[in-house]
C-alpha cells in the first residue's frame, strides 16, 4: 500500500493535521507524518506539540501516494519556505500524484503555478495566492489530483474526501457513520 505524508511545520493548524490523520488510518491507509523542522517535537498554531514519525530529511519519500499540507499560520507559512518540500511538491505534481492542501496551504500550490487551470478553495482571504485557479465557495473540492479545502471547520469533510478518492465512497461512508458526521 501506498503512504500519504502529512507535514508538519512550526505553527500547523493542529485540527488540519490530527483530523486527517485520525480519519485516513481508520480508512486503514498509511499514513506518516513529517516534521520539516530540525526535531520530530512540532508545536501547532495553539500550543499543542505534535511528535512527528520522521524528519523530512531522513524520510523516504518514493512509495507515496499523497502529500497533505495542513494549514494554520505560520505553519502554512514555514512549508511554503521549505524548499526541499517545493521540490516533492513539484515532483509529485509531475509524476501525477495527489496533493492535498487546507486553510491557507493551497497558497503553496497556487504560488507554484500548479493550480493553473484548476478548481480550488482556501480560507478566506487567500484566494489571491491561488494563481490561476477557479476559486470556489465549496467547503472542499476536488480537482484532477488536487484536494483543497477552506479552513479547520471542515477537516473532516476533508479527510473524508480524502478516504473517497482512495478508498471509496463505501468506506468513507462507514467511517462518517461511525463518526455520527452523517
């Protein structure tokens, strides 16, 4: 099976990252988070410290399925200032692999000019870092193999979504239901 990485940077929206993460291993999907920092300790936008399976210079990034970008300043910030996560980011992009992005991420996309011609979404006042895109009011969207959604509000919605383009709608389902969210 396939890994999905989920990054985490200094400042992260901690409902961005853990909702997912919670959401895709019930899915039964592998999921590894990465620290892009120097330690796998990586504090959130609201004080919770967050212990990373690896650092991104020690993992291995070639088995994967999908890059998760959790949003939350500064942590959306500091993955935009990454450049070896640019570089995955553009590498994946190439090799026609999904990217995922919530809140304020999708700026790193759109910055990239990876969302020319694309549907997509962010949190309010975002909008202009999505370089290209047709910018949407849906809570979360999905276009060719990019998955945006508009802030923490919807992290379930997300990950569900998430669940759907991977494993199907008939899992998805079951984790909503067993989530009471449906």
């Amino acid at each position: 099976m396939a890994k999905i990485f989920i990054f985490l940077a200094t400042g992260f929206e901690e409902t961005e990252a853990i909702v997912p993460i919670d959401i895709l291993r019930r899915a039964e999907l592998e999921v590894e988070t990465v620290s892009i920092t120097s330690q796998k300790e990586v504090t959130g936008a609201h004080g919770i410290t967050v212990v990373a399976d690896s650092l991104f210079d020690a993992a291995d990034f070639s088995a994967g399925e999908m890059l998760i970008l959790p949003g939350g300043m500064p942590g959306a910030r500091n993955l935009n200032e990454h450049a070896g996560l640019k570089k995955l980011i553009a590498d994946y992009h190439a090799d026609g692999k999904y990217i995922s992005a919530i809140c304020a991420a999708p700026m790193i996309l759109g910055e990239m000019g990876l969302l020319k011609g694309e549907k997509a979404i962010s949190y309010p006042g975002f909008e202009k870092h999505l370089l290209g895109a047709t910018v949407t009011e849906k809570r979360v969207v999905v276009s060719n193999r990019f998955i945006t959604a508009k802030g923490p509000g919807v992290a379930m919605e997300f990950a569900l979504e998430i669940v759907k383009t991977l494993k199907g709608e008939p899992v998805a389902e079951k984790i909503a239901l067993a989530f009471i969210f449906k």
